[in-house]
C-alpha cells in the first residue's frame, strides 16, 4: 500500500548536491580504476573450502594473480572489524573470503520479479555504489565472501525445476558475479551448469565490463546476460569501482553479438536501475537511451527491467556510515510509504512522481526497442 507523503516540492525541482563536482566517499579511499579488475588486498581461504575441488580451482586463480593467500585454522572468518564503521568498511571491501555455503543456502528463496528462485554463488560486492542495495541486508563486515561448494549449490537447483516451464535462477542478489569472476570462474561454472538444462535458465547481472571470458561458453541460450545502466552523473558519482557507462554498453554489445561476428549470442538485457529524477534526468537518460540504441544495432534477444531508488531506514543508516560525503536523497518527506506483509517499510517515489518517470521510459523504450520487452517497473 502506497501512502502518500505531506505536500513537499517536488522530486523534479533541482537537487543542488548532485550539481556539484563528484565526491570520492571518504569512508572508501583507494577505489579502484574504474574498468580495472578487483585485486583484494586479502585474500582468506577456511580450511573447508581447500577441501572442495573447486575450491583448489579459486585458489590457483588466486596465486595466478599473484595475491597473498592466508589459510586460517577454523572455519569462521574473524579479525576484519576495524576501529569504526568507516574502518571496517575499508577492510572488508579489501578482503576475498573463501568459504563453503551453509546448509542454509540449499533452501532457495523466491526472488520475484527478477527470477523465480536466487542461487547465490558468493554474498558481497567488490564495487563502491553509494545506494547499495546490499547495505543492511547482509550479516557483517561487507567482506567478498565466494562460496567452494558452488558445484553442490547448482546441482541443488535440480530440485527447484518445475515441470512444464522454463525456471528462472538469479545469481546476482547478493554480489556482481562479472566483478570477481576473474579469481572465482564462478560465473563460467554456473553457466556451463545450466547450458544443457532445458527446465532452467540462469540470470545475472553486472557492472563490469571484462566479458571475453564469457563469450565462447556452452551458454546454449539459457543465460540472460544483463547490465546495470544508469545516467551519465548517477554512475559517475555514486558507483565507484565500476566501469564506465560506455564501457558496459560495449561489454553489452558483445554479450549479444552473434558468435560469428565475435560475440557471445547471449540473451541479454539491461537493468536501469536505481532510476533517479536527478536535474535535466530527461536529457540524461535521453542520452543513455540513445546510447544503448546505436550499441545494438542488430537483431537481439533483448530485455529489460525498470528499477527506481528506494530505501530503508535501516539502509539508509548503513550507507550514511559507509559514505558519508554521499550525494543521495534521503528526505522521506519526498517520498511515499511501502509497507510490506511483515509490517517493514521503505521509502519509494510518491505515486505522481513514480507516474511521469514509468511513462517516460516506457515511451522512450518503445520507441527504440519495440520488439524488446519491459519485464516490470519496481
């Protein structure tokens, strides 16, 4: 149920803070390149998970990259809080954990409207996005956790199957499987996995650009390979660590390229997301738009999703730690009331406000990609 804030001015008046020059987060120093690979710091390895074969697999990718390996004596991760918030962000943003999934992790939970089931094959981000959806949602220090037992999680997924229809698998709830796939190869495993499953398709997402590993796997089109697209200003300021908005596009359009013209021929799609009314947004996004547009200039398999920027009380405390120079809008009197069955509540765009940006993109998307789906607007 939407309530409705007080009257307020309005979302689409201008928001000085994201007119000024973009702010490096200071609770997140040393971010790296954008476009460049994420080489942690630390590299933590539980004495389960040198157990797994594939586990010995991330390993040996680890040493390739020449990255400092500690074994510890007990399977718990420990030692990676730091003085502050701010201190124990830096840590474990700069850690690569190994671990095995709990027993936990084989009772998969629905994800809608983004796949039917979420197989998670590592919980926590290399990037630096200041409106995380994760903050909030994860147990800890936001350490890359990569789970060796991923092989176990995948066949576990045979059970989810439901006859007589295609099941969709997210793996990108809680990480951006492309931004640690050069230590992990979890991402080629889990789509060689679901190649040959005509019951199952696997989904994910990233904001990374690095995808030639990607394009020669047996992918047999049950892998929709999608990318997350902001707004020029939005990706600049607010998603540190990540490739630029070209770069992405680019790494979209060789996903979808057919194999014979060097591309994947993936499925793929674009997740815009989180979609801000930030000043002259129309031009912005206009321009992405038109960006996308020349990139596929060819026949693909073509999706999208729609997702505006929401918060939670809880998030939004998190991320005020994390970031404290952020340039995000807060102000819950801008904003309307979403409840949901459990009694919690985030803060979303006021229905008049939501209204104009879903008839925006709609119209906007139509008209370039009519034969490309809109799977919802959230």
């Amino acid at each position: 149920m939407l309530v409705s804030a007080p009257e307020t001015p309005s979302l689409f008046d201008p928001i000085p803070v994201l007119n000024s020059p973009p702010v490096v987060p200071a609770s997140a120093p040393n971010l790296p390149p954008a476009g460049k690979l994420w080489l942690p710091k630390r590299v933590l390895f539980t004495p389960d998970a040198l157990q797994e074969e594939f586990g010995q697999q991330i390993y040996a990718r680890v040493q390739d990259h020449g990255l400092p390996v500690e074994v510890l004596k007990a399977n718990r991760l420990t030692g990676l809080r730091g003085a502050d918030a701010r201190e124990t962000y830096r840590n474990a943003k700069n850690t690569l954990a190994v671990v095995n999934a709990p027993a936990g992790a084989l009772r998969l939970q629905p994800t809608p409207p983004s796949a039917d089931w979420q197989m998670n094959l590592a919980e926590g981000c290399p990037a630096h996005c200041q409106y995380c959806y994760l903050a909030g949602s994860l147990q800890g220090p936001p350490v890359v956790k990569v789970f060796a037992n991923l092989p176990r999680l995948l066949q576990n997924t045979a059970q989810y199957e439901q006859p007589g229809r295609v099941t969709s698998f997210e793996v990108s709830c809680y990480t951006d499987v492309l931004g640690i796939e050069h230590l992990t190869g979890s991402l080629a495993e889990c789509i060689r996995y679901f190649g040959p499953r005509q019951g199952a398709h696997l989904r994910f997402v990233t904001k990374y650009q690095h995808v030639e590993q990607l394009l020669n796997l047996p992918h047999q089109g049950r892998t929709r390979a999608r990318v997350s697209l902001n707004a020029e200003p939005v990706a600049r300021r607010m998603e540190g660590g990540t490739a630029p908005v070209a770069a992405r596009i680019q790494a979209l359009r060789q996903l979808a390229l057919p194999r014979e013209q060097g591309g994947g021929g993936y499925p793929v799609g674009v997740v815009l997301a989180p979609i801000m009314p930030i000043p002259e947004w129309r031009a912005h996004y206009t321009q992405l738009l038109d960006q996308l547009a020349a990139a596929l200039d060819f026949p693909c398999d073509l999706t999208v999703e729609f997702i505006t920027h929401r918060f939670t009380p809880g998030s939004r405390d998190v991320l005020q730690e994390w970031y404290p120079n952020h340039a995000l809008d807060f102000d819950e009197s801008t904003r309307a009331v979403k409840r949901n069955k459990f009694g919690g509540l985030k803060y979303v765009y006021r229905p008049d406000d939501m209204r104009t940006l879903k008839e925006f993109f709609y119209a906007e998307w139509q008209r370039r990609f009519p034969h490309a789906p809109v799977l919802y607007w959230t």
